[in-house]
C-alpha cells in the first residue's frame, strides 16, 4: 500500500509539517491585516478631516460622504491640547470597546485580531491612532466591525488557499527528491541483496557501491564488505566439506591397507632378528597410532551422530565390558581397574553410544598412564540423584596439559597426549549432549584426572537437548 511505503509517508508527514509551518504564518499574518485595516481608516479619516481647514462649513451630505468614504461615523483631532470633533454622524449603537494602536504589542495585536475573527457580529468599537505626517496629537475614529470581520475573513480564505497549494507543491517536490535520492537506492540495495540471498557463493551479485548520498554509500560499503566474507567462508567451507569427504574415502581405503600391514607387523615379533626386534615396536606403535587415527576420522567425519536410542540399560554390564577390553589392551603394564557401580543400576540411554563414551574415557586414562610410565589405577563410579545419573571416571596419571584443558571438546586441538588427536573427548561430548546431558572435567593436575557424565532422568530434559 502507498501510504505504508516510505515515500507516501514522506509526503503526507511534508504536506502536514508545511500546513502547521503556514497555520504559525497565519496567525500573526491576520494580525497584521486587521492592523493595517484599522490604520487605514484612520488616514482616511484624517484626509477627510482635512476638509475643515478648507471650509468650516460643511454641507451635512458632504460630510456624510467623507465619513462614508472614510469608513468611520465620527472623527475626533486633538491638536494643541485641543480635543475637536472634526465630522459625525448618529452613531447606530454605544460603543463596545476601544483598541489603541499607537504602541501596540504583538501579543495584544494576535489576541485582538483572534478575538475579532471569532466573535460575530456588528459592534461599534473606537480606534485610537497617531495621525500621519505629524497633523496632530491623537485622532480617534468610531467604526463597525462588520465590515472588519467580513475583511479578515476574506484575506484569511485566501491565505489558507496559498498556503495549501505552497505546501501541496513543496510536499511533490520533496517526494520526488526523496524517491531519487533514497528510495531508488534503497530498493536497489533490496535488490541485490534479494539476488544475493539466491546464490551467495556467487561473487558476481556482490553489491559494487555506487549510492551518491553519503550514508547510503557507507552502508552499501558495509554491505558489500559482509558479502564478501560471507562468500569466502561459504567457499572455505564447501573445500572443507569437499576436503573431508575426500578424508573420509582415504581413510577408510588407507584403514584396511594399514590393518593388512599390523597383521604383518605382529609375525615379525617371532623374528630372532635382533634388529628387527629393535624396530618392530616402533613399527608396531606407528602402525597403530595410523589406524586409530583413519578410525576416528572416519568416526567424526560423519555429518551428525545418529539420535540415541534410548533404552533402559544395565550400567554395571556396560562398563565390564569396556573393562574387560581395556584389561587386554593393557597387556603386562602395572594398571589396575576398580568398579563402583551398583549391579542393580539401571540407566535410560542408548547402549552402544553409551558404551563409545565410557570406553573412550577410559581408554584416554589408560594411555596417559601408560605415557607417563609409571603403575597407575582408573577408578569408575557411579551414583544415582533424583534428577540425573552420574558416572564418575578417575585416573592417576599426569594430569592434562594446558593446551589440551583450553581446547578440551574440540577436534584436533584438545589431543591430551603425544600422538593423540582430540577426537575421543569431542565425540563423547556430542554423544552426551544427544541424550540431554553434559561432560564436565571435574579436576586435573599432577596427581591425576577426573571426568564426569551426567545422564537425565527427565524426558523433558531429553527432548530441549534434542532441539
């Protein structure tokens, strides 16, 4: 609708801005018509008066005409101390009231000129005046205000009209600058940005500024700067989806190359060859560390994990098991593994993710063990409130380093070991946040390390963290 676009607006708000402007021109412009009017018939009248000094005797129907010319029924010249009346004639009604107008302000000339304009009616009124030329001290005149009202009336229509062709005219002025200057501009930003929106990789339908007012110039440069970082991030992030789907294939291809190579490696332990057995734990240790690294890539590579399934889950089963396989990966190492965890305890949570979130835990405590060299222990609990379940893992290993506590949950960056890579910590902690709950590091340092996943109880809780 034209009335709620900026430029119906403008206008109306400009015709409406000029009106009021030209009512505050009217007001004191009235004012000094009814002055002027009244002045007026005080110079007729004492142009008429002027006829005495030619002949004192004057004819009633000359003296008639001069007061009807004048305007006026009587005139009144003091000259020398002297007050004379100069011509009359009957008077129809008593005077109402008397307006001096030889030092008038402007305030008292708005109200008078208002009060007249709203008062109808015939009323005879006195006008007092200096007289022109010096001709005198004072003349006085009696008139109708009829006449004077009729005036004002007539001068005032004509000003309103002025003022509403003025204030129409610079109201379609203003609008068609408005349109030039603002909204064809503006529009043509919406319209590059709407064609933008539509493909916002292409670097073609990026703004080139061009806007001649000041502030229109600034905010398409602002513009055209957002788009162009917008479209380098969008490129950057399709060659890195490009790059990680490219990372995925290899990974997987170079995982199996990699499982045919450890199952090499693990004969040539039999070898009697004493430099063979110098080298085959270094190959053996780099063999794995390729393949747990192809196994996590591929495992965090993935678009999103898949929602849990939850289902009521025997905690104590999930967490042997995870033992049982971390016992045998521990090999002759002095590490010992202790089980707090009520044998009746049952969880809602889906069990596979589950088991991937403990079993990551825990192999991260295990290997910064092992790192570290020294016998240690992993203690698991697990306690039970109203609102959540809490399983609590403990090590006595090294502790985590700096870097690895200021990027704890994200890839690549919060490896906690030598030849670690951060991805078991960030796929936990997804995993955690899928069935509504958190990870949080409860305490590290060198006395050892302690993480703790809380699971709800609520289904409500479940379902916000889905969203």
């Amino acid at each position: 609708m034209f009335l709620n676009s900026l430029s119906g607006r403008f206008l109306i708000l400009t015709t409406v801005f000029v009106m009021l402007a030209e009512v505050l021109i009217f007001v004191p412009s009235i004012a000094r018509y009814r002055e002027d009017y009244l002045l007026l018939r005080l110079e007729k009248a004492q142009i008429a008066s002027l006829a005495l000094l030619v002949d004192d005797m004057l004819t009633p129907e000359l003296e008639k005409e001069l007061l009807e010319n004048a305007g006026v029924f009587n005139v009144v010249l003091r000259r020398d101390e002297v007050r004379q009346l100069a011509l009359s004639s009957p008077i129809p009604s008593p005077i109402q009231d008397t307006f001096d107008l030889r030092d008038p302000s402007a305030m008292e000339l708005i109200r008078d000129a208002m009060m007249r304009l709203v008062t109808p009616g015939n009323d005879v009124i006195r006008v007092v005046g200096q007289p022109v030329r010096e001709a005198g001290l004072l003349i006085e005149v009696t008139m109708e205000t009829a006449p004077l009202r009729m005036a004002m009336i007539d001068y005032g229509l004509r000003i309103l009209l002025l003022s509403a062709v003025i204030s129409v005219f610079t109201a379609l002025l203003l609008f068609l600058a408005v349109r030039s200057f603002l909204v064809k501009p503006i529009k043509r930003v919406v319209g590059v940005m709407t064609r933008y929106a539509e493909a916002p990789e292409d670097a073609r339908r990026i703004i080139e500024p061009s806007a001649g007012v000041t502030e229109l110039r600034e905010a398409e440069v602002a513009l055209a700067s957002m788009q162009v970082q917008l479209t380098g991030s969008l490129k950057q992030k399709e060659r890195l989806a490009q790059l990680g789907s490219a990372v995925a294939k290899i990974s997987h291809d170079l995982r199996n190359i990699l499982t045919v190579a450890q199952l090499f490696s693990d004969r040539l332990e039999a070898s009697e060859d004493p430099a063979v057995k110098r080298s085959v734990p270094k190959l053996v240790g780099s063999i794995a560390r390729a393949v747990n690294l192809c196994e996590s890539t591929l495992a965090f590579g993935k678009a999103e994990e898949p929602p849990p399934a939850l289902n009521r889950v025997m905690l104590a089963s999930v967490v042997n098991d995870v033992v049982d396989a971390e016992r045998l990966a521990c090999g002759d190492f002095d590490l010992s593994f202790s089980e707090d965890v009520p044998a009746g305890m049952v969880v809602r949570a889906d069990p596979e993710q589950l088991y991937r979130v403990i079993s990551n835990l825990i192999r991260n405590a295990r290997q910064a063990i092992v790192a570290a060299g020294k016998p240690g222990e992993i203690a698991i609990m697990a306690v039970e409130s109203d609102q959540e379940w809490a399983i609590r893992i403990t090590d006595t290993g090294p502790g985590l380093p700096n870097k690895a506590q200021e990027h704890l949950y994200q890839p690549f960056q919060g490896g906690t070991r030598k030849g670690g890579f951060g991805l078991g910590l960030a796929i936990s902690s997804e995993l955690v946040r899928g069935h509504g709950g958190r990870l949080d590091l409860l305490s590290t340092g060198p006395t050892g390390t302690s993480f703790q996943v809380c699971l709800p109880k609520t289904v409500m809780a479940l379902e916000e963290a889905a969203e």
